[in-house]
C-alpha cells in the first residue's frame, strides 16, 4: 500500500510562467553503517539533469564533513577566534568523507580534486545543454565527535550532510561552490533511492517514504514499539523481541523520495514509534524510549502544525513527515531532529517542520541568505503559535516548571520578542544588513540577527504594509511559484509587487540592503473648533530615523468613538479600509522631517496611537502616543528569573528585599529594576534603585544607579549617577562607563571608567572592618582591556584613585592587575594573576592594599561583605571569610594587614575531575551548588609601607569552587569558595607552616541586589 503511495504522489506542475531553467539531480545510494568504526560505506549514482542553457565541462559536491578535521577552513575560522575544538581532536574524532572513485556511465575513471569541503570532478566529455549526464561514486564516511549536526550519541545516529552532495549549478552566477565553514546549505531537488544497510535492532528514521515497510518493521514490530506501551516511562531500557531480524545481524531499510534536496536519516535501537494523520500526511514520531513518557503527544502535534500551514501558506506535498528525537534542533526535508519534551517542543517542532515550507519546498540558498529560510520561517512559527497556543507565552516560563512559574512568570508574545531582540541591536548600532552571506556575518550573535529576528521583524513590518490580507496572499503565491525551486531575496519582492500591485524597492532596498532603522514620533496635536462646526485637528509627526514607512494612526475623539487614519508615502498606499488617508509623506533624512496632518472630525482628539498593532520596528515607541505620558511605566512583581520586555513602556519590576545586619537587625525594603528595552550591553534610562527599613534600627536607607546611553563617547557609553546612604556610608557618584568593542561576544575589548564621588560615614558601627570617617571627594579611573591569545583570555586593569580639593584624606592610589585563563589538557584550568600598587602613605584605612584579600572599599560593593553581621562576625575576624582582591595572599586572614605597596602572583591550577567523583558520591549536592571545580593554588608576595620593606609571604593549599545555581539569575552570579591553604610560609604565631586551614569566599559578578 505504502509502496503504490511512494509512487503516485507529487505530480506537481512546476510554474512556467517567467520562471528559468533548474537543474535536477537524481540520487541513488547503497550505504551500510558500521557502529564499530563509525563509519558508512556507500555508493552513489547520481543522474543529473542539465537544463540550463550552458555546457558543463566539470561538476562539484560539497564534502561537508571534511570542516570537521584539522587544518579545514572552518578549523582555521574557529581557531581564529580562538575556539581549538576542531584542531584538538584526535584523529578517531575526526570526520571526513573520501570519494574512492568516480566513474562515468561507460566505466570511464575520473580524478577528482578535493579542496576542503568540495569535491571539483573534470569531465572529459562535456555535459551539453539539455543532456543527462551519469556519475558513480564510492564513498566512505566517517562519524566525527565535533560535527554541528552529524553525530552518534549513546549509540543513536545522526546522519546528515553524509554522502557527496551536488553542488547546485543556477541563474544566479552558476556553480555555488561555498566551502562549509558551520553555517547552512544548499542543494539540488531530485529523487532519492536509499538503501541503507545496519545492525538489525536500528530502528530508522529518514527523509522519504520507507518502500520495504512490511519487511522492517512489520505490523507485530510496530505494534511491541507502539510509544503508548511506554506512558508510564518506567521501561528499564529493552530491545523488543522482534527487532531481532530473523537470525539476520543486519537489516536494510529502503527509502524513496521525491522532489527533495537533501536526505537525512537517524537510527536508534530505543526509537519508539507515534503515528498521527492529517488527510494524506502520515505523522512518525520517533522517541527514545528514555523520553517515549514525554513525547506521547509528539505525532500528533506534528499533524496539527502541518494542518495549520498547509492551510494558510500551501499544501504540504509529501506523504510522510518523521519527527525525530535527537538533542538539538534541525530541519531536513520530511524528516525533523528535534530535542525537548511535551509541550514545551511545540517551539522547535513549528519551527523545524516550518523550514520544510520555508528550505524544503521553497528552497533559497541558505547558504548565501540565510534570511529567507530562517526568517520566513520564524514567522511561521510565530503564525502557529499565536493561532494554536495562543497562551503558550513566554517559552522559559515553560522550561521552569511549577508553581512558582506557573504564577509570577510573564506570558510573552514570540513576534514581540523577535522585534525587542532585532531592536536591541539596533539602537547600538550593532547591525550588519539582511542581506549578507551567512559565512560574512561577523559572530554568532551577528547571524542570529541578520538570519532570524530582523528578518522576522521585517516580514511583519510587510505584513503592516500591505496588510494582514495582502501579506497573506503573497506569502500563498511566493510558496506556489517558487515550490520546488531556488528563489532569491528579489524574487520574494516580486511576487509582493505582482500580488500588491504596488512597486516595493523603496521597501525591500531599507529593510534588506541597509541598516536604517525607524523612528517615528508625535510631536504635537491641536484641536481647534471649526467656524462651521466640528474640530479641526493638526497633529505634528516626526520622523528621526533613516527608514520611510507608511504610518497608521488610531485616534480616540472626544465622543468616544475611534477613526484610523493613515498616512501614506508617494509610493505606495497602504490598504486602508474604513480608514482615513492623508496626503503622502515622503522626504528622506532632513527633508520633510516633520508632517502635520489637518483632519476635520466632529470632536476633538483625545488621544493619538502610532502603529497600535505594535508591527512598526520603531527603536523609540515612548514618542509614539499623545498625549505623552508623564511616565509611560509599566509596573509588574520582578520574578527574579524571566522578564518580558515591553516595547511600548518603561518597564518597571518591583521585588521585596531582605537583608540581615547587626545594627538593623532585620532589613527589609522594595526592590525596583528599570530600564526601556534593555540589552546585556546597553540600557535606556536603567533604573536600580532600593528602600530598606531597618526593624531594630528603625533607620531608612536608599541607593539608587541610574544609567543611560551618552552616545557623545561612543555607542556602547553610558552617563551614571549613583547616590545612596546605605549600611552606614553616604556615597554620591556621577560620571561616565564606556565600552569599545568591534563583536558583541570575542575580545578584544576596552572599558573606560570615569566616575567623581563623594562619600562619607555616617555610622560606622555598620561596618565590618575599620574604616576612616571624614566627607572624601576623589577621582575614580580605570581602563580594562580584555584580549585573546589562541585559548587564553587575558585582561589588564589599570586603576586610579585621587582625592580632590576639600577631601577629609588627600592621597593616590595606583594599581595594576593581569589576569590570564586558559584550558590545561581536556577539563583543566588555568589561571595566573598578577597584581601591583602603590598608594601614598596618608590613603585611608579603606583604600590601601590588604594581604589577605579584597579591600573594606571593594568588600563594600557585595551585599554579604557590606555589613557587619551579615555573614557571621566571628569568622570574618578570624580571617576566615575573604573576598578575592589585593595581595589576595588567603592563608594570611588570621594576620591580615594592609600596606601602601603591593606586588603579588597567584596561580591556580584547577579540574572539573574531582568535583564530578564527588557530586557522583553524594547527588544531593549537586541539587543545591553546581560544582565548577576542584583546585591547586599558589601565593606569594607581600603587602608593605614607605619605610618598610618587602618580605616575601607565600602560601599554598586546595580549594573548591562551586556555582550557587539556586541564586535567581538576576540577582547575580554566584559562587562559593573552598579554601584550604595548608601551607603557610610565616604563620601566626601558635600555628605550624603546614596545618589545616579553611577560608570561604562567596563571589559575585553583575549583582542586583
Ligand atoms: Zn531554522
């Protein structure tokens, strides 16, 4: 039954009209999978088509695992940005396709070249115009440990990009000859034949329909791998008897497909089997028995989605769609590799089974605009999931399961996040256009950008456009017109041309060809009475960015009732029913900057919305409704976990404060976050700000950090004021924090800190440590470059700090640090730190360098060290709690002393190894603190002042470094310190050098508390 199917489907015409010639490559392979080696074993006869009006003196196939072994340009990229995973492996890692031989129809031999990842094949006779050229190939690949996407995992297989693949010969410059260098593909549509030969107890997945079906995987099979036999997921992992062949060892599954471009497959002995309809789609999920509890619901969901885009983008013209469980995320055409459980996998499964409207049957090249099948199918994602699960919301709230989540976790809308992330980037100026080759991106955080949220962004800005009818229709032809074929970015516009009627380049050259961004505004509104009765109404827009879009405006009059308006450009009339039009407003720059719009209405206007359907990628939408109000603020609890950025307010999160000191005995206050579309790298109008009452006290404190871009000294530099009276010391400070970085996510980079305070006790009973009274004004400076040589991560810092006039204590203090990390061996680390200062002898208690750790002014920042009391008193008096700073000599604590010079080296060698045995020993722990690693250190040097001299200290012992996971994210990230510094060069005096001794530190970095 199943066989007739394979055979009958798909007999689509392909469009004739103004579409050019395609190639077409048929592919039949004979391939055996030897798990022992890792290695498939193939033949390959491709029949290639040449349509095109050109003679084919050679052809090419990309060879894509060969990125994967040393010294491949992909290899080399990474290696330039200092990722050595490739170069490190070892040759049994390594992956590689070898082409043994190639032979023409006739049984003619020909020399192939290889460059890295394509395969050049001189013909001796040229393929002609119209002519069906025959190629046979052998071909033997190896699995590799560090592929993308190719892997074995616990004995499943993954097996994509595996056999030689054609390269596509098209209109758009010929032969696409990219090497692999980690970013997508490109391929040729034809047939598939594969048979592919394995140990019997596989169960196989693949792209196709499976033609021997009653000889693998018999009714009495399916039946005993039925995913409903393994609800209860309490199955110990089990072959079922009948995948056991017959006596056989192996077994050969063999496969068909049509109209594709690619064949992918995967194997696994534990594979359970979900099936679900949808008219003449069958449904396959295929679940590891591990996880069959979790995907009970796989097929079906799978059915649902396939429904809802054959309904609204275009048929899905396959029989069959397998939904594969494998740890990660990618499409192949009729077959998905999806990770995660119900129902948070509807995320990936909507997408990855969307790519096979957008890459499977519409197939751009992915390589060269990765936009057009990565953004085209966020959108449909997007699509999906507001019309299917409309209140699946924020998709972490999903991750985070329970009450808690369940509760005070933001439900978040996907296309609004897609635009918040594009506009993030935006409004620093991190862009590069739409419009780029994938291997141009700059970084990763780049691609993402250019390949999914600004493209998404855009099409929904089309859709804003044309509107959602129009946006509709196009999207329904461009999949009719271009199914089965190699679109480009302007191939999409036309058919958005021929389906609106309207020319679109003024639309498609901003959104893909630049970095512009939009901003508009209003900047007034007049009601003024009419002599003829009624309200005559100017409303002032502006326009602040580069891109020109049509604007549409909602206006609410005074009796209550609502008109749209909108406001057209001269080249284009965005659909307006039931709206009033405007005259256009065109300009570009500082030309017609400013529109004002005369409409006469029969009451006055009582309030003014630009693009309420929030679809206009505006970077500043506070401007975007009048009257403005006087704080656009949205106030929601801050769950400490998830936010859900807002793009039209100034978000505001309030969260409850506890804190414990000895003088306010309990602390207890309200927490406030704010910021408008806030990045890791810049914010609008950042707000940090606390209240606290103290309980035995009764004093009230507040700090306050306000931050906010100063563009004045680059894009990534903000102006910050910071004023608080909090734990005893009153500290005012303003000044400027700048970033200087080409990428967002490698080295190097520079930061710039320039900050004037003021600061003064108050109480100093709040203190832990002695501290000098007296109002000090001084200068703070620091400059921190960050760099990367091959694997190891390196920072400078020089720091100063000078008083200025009028200052209780007038000093300097100068130091220098530099910090080395790197890997050592395969999960070793490494770390050297050397550190040297020098102050004058009148700095403050406070100021000056300490022995044994962090300075009373550094210990200050971190909420635990700020006070007394906070962490138990005794401990910090016997030196056995210290924050990481200064001569950071630990085993001094018990005598810790400052100085006003100071020169140290640290060294740390640590191993996850360790930690990992004793996390295995005892499990409960690794539920509280997850073990980052077990290690050896070694200090030396010395803290001094003028007059004294320098007397090398040294010390040495163990420690253990832990993360406190179960700290919310956005109050930090935390880690606890072990120290063990049994050897001491000069103890106290009761003590031996070598003794047991114990020191705790608990680090931040970036809290918020
Ligand atoms: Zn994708």
């Amino acid at each position: 039954m199943k066989r007739k199917l394979a055979f009958i489907f798909i007999l689509i015409s392909i469009p004739t009209a103004c579409l050019a010639w395609q190639q077409r490559a048929d592919h039949a392979i004979q391939v055996r999978l030897d798990t022992k080696t890792r290695t498939l074993s193939g033949h390959l006869r491709l029949t290639y088509h040449n349509n095109s009006p050109d003679t084919l003196n050679r052809f090419y196939f990309h060879l894509y695992q060969n990125a994967f072994k040393p010294g491949s340009h992909l290899d080399r990229l990474r290696r330039a940005y200092g990722n050595f995973s490739i170069a490190k492996l070892p040759p049994q890692d390594w992956a590689w396709i070898k082409v043994s031989s190639i032979r023409t129809e006739s049984g003619q031999s020909l020399r192939g070249k290889v460059d890295d990842t394509i395969l050049e094949v001189p013909l001796d006779e040229p393929v002609l115009p119209g002519e069906v050229a025959r190629l046979e190939l052998d071909f033997e690949t190896h699995v590799g440990r560090a592929s993308y996407r190719m892997k074995e995992n616990h004995g499943q297989y993954v097996i994509t990009q595996w056999y030689p693949r054609t390269c596509v010969y098209d209109e758009h410059g010929g032969w696409h000859v990219d090497q692999h260098l980690g970013h997508e593909f490109y391929g040729e549509f034809g047939t598939y034949d594969v048979q592919i030969t394995l140990p019997a107890e596989y169960v196989v997945g693949a792209t196709g329909v499976l033609v021997n079906r009653p000889e693998v995987l018999p009714d009495s099979l399916v039946a005993e791998l039925d995913i409903r036999n393994f609800k209860s997921g309490n199955h110990p992992k089990t072959q079922a008897p009948g995948q056991r062949h017959a006596g056989k060892r192996t077994k050969t599954w063999i496969f068909h497909a049509e109209n594709v471009h690619d064949f992918a497959w995967t194997a696994d002995p534990t594979f359970r089997i979900g099936v679900a309809h949808w008219q003449h789609v069958t449904v396959y999920a295929l679940a590891r028995e591990r996880k069959a509890a979790k995907w009970q619901d796989a097929a079906q969901v799978g059915a649902e989605v396939i429904a809802f885009y054959s309904k609204h983008i275009g048929r899905y013209p396959y029989p069959t769609m397998t939904i594969a469980d494998v740890d990660e995320g990618m499409e192949y055409p009729m077959i998905v590799m999806c990770g995660g459980e119900s129902p948070s996998y509807r995320y990936l499964f909507y997408h990855e089974i969307g790519h096979n409207w957008f890459y499977g049957v519409v197939a751009n090249n992915e390589t060269r605009n990765p936009h057009m099948d990565e953004g085209f199918t966020q959108l449909l994602h997007t699509m999906a999931m507001d019309s299917l699960i409309p209140d699946f919301g924020n998709r972490d709230a999903y991750r985070w399961k329970g009450w808690y989540a369940r509760h005070f976790f933001p439900k978040q809308n996907d296309r609004l996040y897609r635009q918040f992330l594009y506009l993030q980037h935006a409004k620093i100026g991190y862009e590069q256009k739409v419009d780029t080759h994938s291997d141009k991106t700059l970084e990763r955080a780049m691609y993402r950008l250019v390949a999914y949220n600004k493209p998404t962004t855009v099409l929904y800005a089309l859709q804003y456009t044309l509107g959602r009818r129009v946006f509709q229709r196009v999207l329904q032809t461009y999949f009719h017109d271009w199914k089965f074929r190699h679109p480009y970015p302007r191939d999409f516009q036309r058919v958005a041309e021929k389906v609106s009627g309207w020319d679109l380049d003024w639309f498609f050259d901003q959104w893909w060809e630049t970095t512009w961004t939009c901003d508009y505004g209003i900047r007034r509104v007049r009601n003024r009475p009419a002599p003829s009765g009624g309200t005559d109404v100017a409303i002032t827009l502006e326009r602040k960015g580069l891109a020109v879009m049509p604007l549409d405006l909602r206006l609410t009059l005074a009796d209550g009732s609502v008109r749209r308006v909108i406001v057209p450009i001269n080249r284009f009339h965005k659909p307006a029913r039931g709206a009033l039009v405007t005259a256009p407003w065109d300009g570009w720059f500082r030309l017609d900057a400013t529109k004002t719009v005369r409409l006469h209405l029969p009451s006055p206007v009582r309030k003014v919305e630009l693009d309420p359907s929030l679809r206009l990628p505006d970077t500043n939408r506070l401007d975007n409704v009048w009257p403005r109000h006087p704080f656009p603020i949205r106030v929601r609890f801050d769950n400490m976990f998830v936010t859900a950025p807002d793009l039209d307010r100034y978000d505001l999160w309030l969260r409850p404060s506890l804190m414990i000191n000895s003088v306010d005995g309990l602390r207890i206050g309200l927490h406030a976050d704010g910021s408008y579309l806030e990045s890791p790298f810049s914010a609008d109008k950042k707000l940090l700000a606390g209240v606290h009452a103290g309980v035995k006290s009764r004093n009230l404190q507040y700090s306050v950090l306000f931050r906010t871009p100063w563009r004045t000294f680059g894009g990534l530099a903000n102006f910050v004021l910071r004023s608080a009276r909090l734990a005893g010391r009153e500290v005012h400070s303003v000044g400027l924090e700048a970033t200087y970085r080409k990428l967002l996510q490698y080295p190097p980079w520079t930061q710039v800190h320039l900050i004037v305070q003021s600061s003064k006790l108050y109480d100093p009973a709040y203190l832990a440590v002695p501290w000098e009274p007296g109002r000090d004004y001084t200068l703070r400076a620091s400059a921190v470059r960050g760099w990367r040589w091959r694997t190891v991560n390196q920072t400078l810092s020089v720091r100063l700090t000078t008083s200025l006039l009028r200052s209780a204590h007038q000093y300097t203090v100068v130091s220098a640090e530099y910090l080395a990390h790197g890997p050592l061996g395969r999960s070793g680390e490494v770390t050297l730190r050397l550190f040297g200062g020098r102050a004058q002898n009148t700095t403050p208690a406070q100021e000056r360098f300490f022995l044994a750790g962090a300075s009373p002014v550094q210990e200050y920042t971190n909420p635990l060290y700020r006070s007394a009391g906070t962490l138990p008193q005794r401990w910090r008096r016997e030196g056995h709690v210290l924050l990481s700073g200064g001569a950071n000599l630990r085993g001094y604590g018990p005598q810790n002393r400052s100085g006003t010079r100071a020169a140290a080296a640290n060294l740390t060698l640590g191993h996850r190894k360790p930690l990992d045995l004793l996390v295995r020993a005892l499990p409960v722990v690794s539920s509280f603190v997850q073990p980052k690693q077990a290690y050896f250190f070694a200090d030396a040097g010395d803290v001094w002042t003028e007059g004294t001299h320098f007397r090398l200290e040294a010390d040495a012992g163990i420690g253990l470094a832990l993360g406190l996971g179960f700290v919310p994210p956005r109050l930090g990230r935390w880690a606890l310190h072990l120290d063990f510094p049994v050897y001491v060069r000069r103890p106290v005096a009761s003590e031996k050098p070598v003794v047991f001794r114990w020191v705790v530190r608990v680090e931040t970095r970036a809290g918020n508390l």
